[in-house]
C-alpha cells in the first residue's frame, strides 16, 4: 500500500503530460495572433 502511496502522483503527473502533447497533436495549429495596438478599437462595424 505504501508502494501505491507513492507510485499515484508520479502516475497523474505522467497522465497530464500525456494529454498535453495529445493536445496539441489533436488541435490545429495556433495562428499568430496580433499584438494588441493592431486591433481596430470599437465595437461597431459600419
């Protein structure tokens, strides 16, 4: 049981790795996005 104790955060730990490079096989790839001054400001479209 000890053995157990110790071997389950190691195992979660692996576990969240392992989603995060499954996500980003799974996702598209991330377009560059614009830096904040390149927005148009306002809401309105016109």
């Amino acid at each position: 049981m000890a053995v157990l104790a110790l071997l389950v955060p190691f195992l979660m730990l692996g576990v969240i790795l392992m989603l995060g490079r499954y996500e980003e096989y799974v996702l598209p790839p991330r377009e560059a996005e614009a830096e904040p001054g390149d927005r148009p400001v306002g809401g309105l479209r016109g």
